[in-house]
C-alpha cells in the first residue's frame, strides 16, 4: 500500500509539472514574433554603382598649344584632337597603336596695321589616320613616335581653304591597362596621361605658312560599360 501510494504522489506531481509546462510554452508561442527561414535563398546582394561615367569609348584626347607663321607674323593659339585607338582599347600593353579622329584649332595672327577692319583669327579643322609604333617602353610607361596623315579646312582672313597634311608626334605617356567584367560593367583598356609635340606641314589658306608646331598633354581612355 505504501509503493502505491508513492507512485501515485509522483504521478501526480509529475502530471502537475507537466501542465505548468506546457501552459509556459503556449503562453511564450502566443506572444513569439516568429520569423519565416526560406530554404536554398541567400542573403540578397546590393550593388551600388561604381562612381564615373556609364559608358566611355577606347579614345585618345589631345589638348594643347599651336602655332603657325603668317604673312602677318606667327600666329599663337590652341588645339584639340579626339579619336578612336587601339592603344586605348587594348588590355595588354601594345607597342603599336592605330587610330581615326577628328581635330581642330584656334589662333590669332597680329593685327595687320594697314587695314584694321580684317579679321586676324584663323580657324583650321579636319579628320585624321594616325599610326605609332613605341620607341622605349617599362612597366607602366612608354614612348611613342607617330605619324597623322590629315584632310584638313582651314579659314583665315576671309578666305576659306580645304587641303592635306602630314604630321609628325613624339609622346611619352604613364599608362595602366587591364580588363575587369563583373555584375557592375565592363572595363576593358587603358588609362593614360601624357605629353606631346608635334610638327608638320599643312596646305592651309593663302598668307599661312603651311610649317606648323604644337605641343600639350595627352589622355587615353578605357572602353567602359557600366548598366
């Protein structure tokens, strides 16, 4: 009678301690924030876009000054050249480079003291193929010769003109090129900053010298596609 009366006290209890377990767990279900786990999906990645431009062409860009001589004197002012090239585009480095563009300058020849009322600006322009091939080169510079043959229009002192030309460029420059594709773009080419000089001879309008010179800084760009 005694064991059965033990047993049933730890029935008992037992049955007890189970209940306020169970009413525990029901009343910490009702107040859980429960927190759907969806299996096979990653955290979600967001890209920020890398700051720059979203698109860029493989381009060479000239800035600089020019000079040429006139029947007035010799005539000072600025130049620009912009163009498609190889050397921009590749991502290794290259010890040739082609390339197609458009170029241009302003200049201004002194007054002519006979006859004030002329205009004494000169404006000349046209189209170029260049063609270079590296003189010296080290890891992260190199030096170029190149010739540009151009087709050139040329406007100076009231007289409009349209000709030919052949120039010739030495430039050394400090490069970095490569290649990266990833969710955020394309880059594939080279960076660059240099200087130049040049001279050549132009057939440009009567009372301009057809010797000219020139000389400024040279930037290279990547191909550079970012969506």
């Amino acid at each position: 009678m005694r064991t059965s009366s033990s047993l049933l006290v730890l029935a008992a209890t037992t049955a007890s301690l189970l209940g306020s377990a169970a009413s525990t767990v029901h009343a910490e279900a009702e107040h859980a924030v429960v927190t759907p786990v969806v299996v096979g999906v990653g955290p979600q990645v967001h890209y920020r876009r890398r700051p720059g431009p979203r698109f860029m062409m493989p381009l060479k860009i000239d800035l600089g000054a020019a000079g040429v001589d006139t029947s007035r004197g010799f005539a000072p002012g600025i130049n620009a050249a912009v163009g498609i090239h190889w050397a921009s585009l590749s991502p290794n480095p290259t010890q040739t480079d082609v390339g197609i563009g458009v170029f241009g300058a302003l200049l201004g020849a002194p007054s002519d003291p006979n006859n004030m009322s002329n205009s004494n600006g000169i404006a000349y322009g046209g189209a170029y193929l260049e063609g270079a091939h590296t003189l010296s080169h080290g890891q992260a510079w190199r030096t170029w010769a190149a010739v540009r043959g151009e087709y050139i229009g040329s406007s100076a002192f009231g007289v409009d003109h349209t000709g030919f030309g052949v120039t010739g460029r030495l430039s050394t420059e400090l490069y970095a090129s490569g290649v990266g594709i990833e969710p955020r773009g394309l880059f594939l080419g080279t960076y660059a900053v240099g200087l130049y000089v040049e001279a050549g001879v132009r057939d440009m309008v009567a009372d301009v010298g057809d010797f000219h010179i020139g000389a400024g800084l040279t930037f290279r760009t990547p191909f550079v596609v970012s969506p």
